[in-house]
C-alpha cells in the first residue's frame, strides 16, 4: 500500500475530482494456513487500514470507507485480534465456503482501532 497508493491519490488529486477512497483491506490479505484453511491476519487487516489513513492525512485526502468481509457470527476464520486466535483455532468454527470472514469481537477491534487513529489524528490537528 505504501509503494502504490501516494501516485494513486496524487493522480486523483491532480484531476481536481472528489471521489471516496474506500479501503479494502480483506481481498488483498488472504492466505492460506498450514492446515490448509483460507484465512486472513486480524493484524495485516488492520495495518493496511492504518497505513492507508495516515497516507491518505499526509496527502491531503480522507479515507471515507473500510469494506470488510465480516459475520456477527462466533467463526474461526480470521487469526489474530482481542480473541487471539491462531491457526490452530481455524477449524473449531471455520463455516465460509467462499472467503474468510472476521467475527463479531474481531469486526469491533477493527472498529475500535479505526476511531482511535481519527482521534488521535484530530488531537494532533489541534495541538499544530
């Protein structure tokens, strides 16, 4: 993301068109664990959400979305987050038969996470 996106939004920028940046930081992320299931890293997920909003405040620009593959279901296809599910815990509920999916505590840690960067960005902006 912090190879391609810059030249992206300049791009954009330079055209003088408002669009709205939606990050995907889902599809991009997926990989596949050593017993074979699909799955995604809660941390990779949300370092790309991370890195994508400071690009885009350094830019100039606003991120305006996340679209995220996420269940209010109790899965075990995602690893990582509050839960701290590891491979191993894949199978014990892994129900997707197409992409893996955050669960319900691990769609609130993202959530979290994403206000608390907005806050600290917005303090930050009245301290300058």
């Amino acid at each position: 993301i912090a190879k391609y996106l810059p030249a992206h939004i300049e791009a954009v920028l330079a055209t003088k068109h408002q669009p709205v940046w939606c990050c995907d930081p889902c599809h991009g992320n997926t990989t596949t664990a050593p017993s074979g299931h699909k799955t995604r890293s809660f941390d990779a997920i949300i370092s790309e959400i991370t890195d994508s909003i400071s690009i885009h405040q350094q830019l100039g620009s606003r991120l305006a979305g996340v679209h995220l593959e996420l269940t209010g279901e109790h899965v075990t296809e995602c690893t990582g987050g509050s839960m701290e599910l590891s491979h191993l815990d894949l199978p014990s509920n892994y129900q997707t038969f197409c992409d893996p999916r955050l669960n319900y505590e691990q769609s609130l840690d993202i959530a979290f996470k994403i206000a608390k960067v907005f806050e600290t960005q917005r303090e930050e902006s009245h301290i300058s």
